[in-house]
C-alpha cells in the first residue's frame, strides 16, 4: 500500500484500525500509513498516530514513529516533530532510536532547542555511537541550524561535549579536544 491507496476512506479505516485490540493489526496499519507519506498527513492521522505513541506495546510505539517520520520526511510539521522528541523519553531504546533516526533525516528542519536537547539525553541512554549522535550531527551541519537555537541551548551542546567521540581514541583530532570542539562542530573548522 503506498501513497495512490491514499484515499480518504482507505485512511478513515487505518484510522479505525490503529485502535484495534490485536497490536499486530496495530502495527500493519501504522505501517501502511507511513508507506502513504505526504498524502496521509492530515491532523486525524497525526493524532491518531500521536496517540499510537503512547501505547503500552513496543511495537506499536516504534511503527508510530516510523510512520510520523514517513509522513513528515518531505514536510515535517511542528506536531511530528514534536511527536517525536517525546518519544526521545521513551522508556524503549528501539523507540528512542527511531525517534533520533528520524529527526537526523529531516535535519535543518528539526534544528530546535528542543529537539536538541531530547537528542542530548536520549544519546546518555545509550551505550556507545547511537542514532542520537548523527541525528546531532547531521541537525548541526548546517550554519544556520546553529542560530536557530537558544544561546542556553549551544552552550550545553559546549559544555557537555559528546564523550563518546572524546573517548573513540584517534577518530577524533586531539587539538580539537583540547580547544573544547565538539565532534560535530569540528567540521566548520
């Protein structure tokens, strides 16, 4: 099912569907929106799949994200994208990757303080290089995506500095570790 199945009553009834008792049928049907991107996103389906967010399922959480990333991959609307940077608090590590995975591939796009900072915790969660860091970086390759966001906000992203990268010895230069660069700033230098 892709987006010329995207008529209003085939979304009515994935709608409908996402609200199913059987998690699985859930998960189909958050699927098959996604596949339909653009032409699905309508406020009942973002709604629909915000709310599918909160499921008590892993799964169900997970194809909901992936779904809002599909539908908002070409124009990400402020309710995706916010959509999103909860599930960066989400207790499921499968469902916080996503999220991070999805909101690096819209980039520029989801530069706010607020996406940063849900990227910034959710990449402590986890263990070693994680879809937080290159949602971070990719986010940040862009100049202006750095004067988007609150000075509060680049000061964080100073002062806590991605240990990881620090500690990848010799993947990262030791005069920008001494300087207090980044990892995903020392590409501006």
């Amino acid at each position: 099912m892709g987006e010329k199945a995207a008529t209003n009553d085939v979304i009515i009834g994935l709608i409908t569907t996402l609200g199913d008792e059987n998690w699985g049928i859930q998960c189909v049907a958050c699927e098959a929106l996604g596949k339909m991107g653009e032409k699905a996103a309508t406020n009942n389906v973002i709604n629909g799949l915000m709310t599918a967010l909160g499921n008590d399922i892993e799964h169900v959480r997970e194809n909901a994200c992936k779904a809002l990333g599909k539908i908002g991959e070409k124009a990400p609307t402020n309710d995706v994208i916010n959509g999103l940077v909860t599930v960066l608090w989400d207790k499921s590590m499968f469902v916080r990757e996503s999220a991070c995975q999805i909101l690096g591939k819209m980039g520029e796009k989801a530069a706010t303080d607020k996406v940063i900072n849900g990227l910034l915790n959710a990449r402590r969660r986890v263990t070693g290089y994680s879809n937080a860091d290159e949602a971070l970086e990719k986010i940040l390759l862009s100049f202006s995506a750095l004067t988007q966001l609150s000075s509060d906000t680049v000061s964080k992203l100073f002062e806590k500095r991605i240990e990881l990268d620090i500690n990848n010895q010799g993947n990262y230069p030791q005069h920008l570790i001494k300087l207090n660069i980044p990892p995903y700033l020392y590409i501006f230098i």
